[in-house]
C-alpha cells in the first residue's frame, strides 16, 4: 500500500483551516452583542437552551419558533429540522435576521404579536425560549392558544423559562422584564390545559437534569399530544 505524504504541522494548519477564512462572516444580532460585551458566559447557556430544543424535535418536518430574537439559536435548530419558522413581535429582528442569516435556506419569519394573532402556518412542533415570562399574566391564555392552534394533533410544545425560585439572584434588567415567572407546578398546569402527555427537565447553565425542582435556575415543559379539545 502506498504511503501518504508526510506533511508539516503548517501545512496541514493551511488545509484545514485555510477554507475557513474564505467564509463571509456572520455578524451577531443586538441581543447576542450585548451579552458578547456584558456577560458572554450567558451565550453558552442560550447555545445550550437552543440544542436541547433541537435533539428534541431532531426529524420533524415542520417547526416554529416563538420569540426568535436577534436569531442567535437559529442555525442549531435549523440543523436538525426540515424547516424553520421564525415568529417575533419586535419588527428590527424580522426585518435584520433574515439579512444576517440569509445562509439559512430552510428558515422563513413572520412579523407578529402571538397574543393577538395566530402565526400563518401548520407545523408539527413549536418552542419558545425566554418568552412566557414577559408577557402580562393576563396574555398568557392567548399567546399558548395561538401557538396551539398552530399544531398538528400529535404535535409537540417545548417551553423554557426561568424558574421563579431563582428570581433572587436575576439581575436589575431581568427583575423589570420578568412579570410572569413560573414554578415547576405552574408551567406543568399551564401545559397540561393542552397535552395529554407533559414532561418537566430543569436546567442549571448549561446542565439539563431532572434534580429537585425549587433548585433549578431554569426549567422546561415539554407538552406532546394535543388534548382532544385543541385537535
């Protein structure tokens, strides 16, 4: 058998990386910016919110997201997803994401307050990240009926929030945005009105588990199967 060349730690440097300078690089939306110069150890956490959604719904067709902000999680996702609908109320994300991330071929926007409308689309499954604790209490029923209506009987609602016990240590700006925190119990009440099936994970950083409820930083319900009523 023929032996390969041998090769310098330079050259082989030069073939691997050398491609990777030729890419446009991607720029990072406000949000990401902000926490790039503020906190940049919470990017790592939001990247890890992002992949558990994606191994979550790995293989569904459809898929939306609510609440996309500046697209920062998007690609990751993208990746695992036949296609991506991106939904956000803040009109500077869904006129920039699609600029910033046109190489997401398979990702579509759409301008618009899920509680006051329901989103354009049939999908298989749908999550939101940050998003169920800014909205006033009373928008709650409104925005999860919108998103429900949305679903596919069999379809799957992942929901992730940070946990009410953990509100003591937020920061200034997260104390005034955070009006509608949730606890284990309330997020699970609130996705059993609409599934038959509800699993809760709780998340510390980047760590997902299922330990002691009050001493999560953060928690998820996961809701599969529409009730009959919702189908």
């Amino acid at each position: 058998m023929k032996k390969s060349k041998k090769i310098s730690a330079k050259e082989a440097y030069e073939l691997g990386a050398g491609p990777q300078f030729d890419i446009e690089e991607v720029r990072l939306g406000p949000w990401t910016s902000y926490s790039m110069v503020h906190d940049p150890k919470h990017l790592v956490f939001v990247l890890s919110r992002y992949k558990f959604c994606a191994k979550m719904l790995e293989g569904k067709a459809r898929a939306m997201e609510v609440g996309c902000g500046d697209g920062f999680g998007i690609s990751i996702v993208a990746q695992a997803v036949g296609h991506l609908h991106c939904v956000d109320w803040e009109p500077r994300h869904i006129e920039s994401n699609p600029k910033r991330l046109a190489h997401l071929t398979n990702v579509t926007y759409e301008l618009a307050d899920v509680t006051q409308k329901r989103p354009s689309v049939k999908i298989d499954a749908a999550f939101s990240i940050d998003v169920i604790e800014h909205l006033e209490p009373e928008s709650e029923k409104a925005f999860m009926d919108n998103i429900v209506r949305c679903l596919v009987p069999s379809g799957v609602l992942i929901t992730g929030t940070p946990n009410i016990s953990a509100a003591q240590y937020a920061t200034e700006r997260s104390r005034i945005q955070h009006i509608n925190l949730k606890s284990f119990k309330t997020l699970r009440e609130v996705t059993e009105r609409y599934f038959e099936n509800v699993f809760m994970f709780g998340m510390n950083d980047e760590v997902l588990h299922t330990s002691y409820a009050p001493m999560c930083h953060y928690i998820w319900a996961i809701g599969v199967g529409l009730r009959p009523e919702y189908r």
